[in-house]
C-alpha cells in the first residue's frame, strides 16, 4: 500500500487514523539503526545464525585422475 493510499485511507476512516497514530507513537528505538549499516557484518550474522544456508563451503578436493 503506498503512502498516499494510507493517507486517503486515514483521511476517510478516523478509527484508522486513530490506530495509525498510536502505532507511530509506540514504535521501538531499537529498530532504528545505531550506526551506518554494514553488509559484511549481516553477512557473518547470517553465516552464524543459519550455517545450512549461508557458511561458505569447503572447498571441494576433487582430483580428474582418480
């Protein structure tokens, strides 16, 4: 939903209003970034978090005369 379509909703429906702005007020601090985002610690934190789907395989040891 764009934000224009939010504010015409808001407009219209005083109980959306109503809820949209106590959302705002109880958002969490937390959820806003305390320092400049960088990919390679969201890299490591995936690699630790889901080892299955993001570690960096082995290397494969394949030998073509065997």
């Amino acid at each position: 939903m764009s934000s224009t379509a939010v504010r015409t909703h808001a407009q219209r429906h005083p109980a959306f209003a109503e809820r949209l702005r106590a959302d705002r007020e109880n958002r969490s601090p937390a959820l806003t970034p305390v320092e400049p985002f960088d990919w390679r610690v969201a890299a490591e934190q995936l690699e630790r978090d889901y080892p299955e789907r993001w570690a960096v395989p082995e290397p494969f040891d394949f030998d073509p005369q065997a």
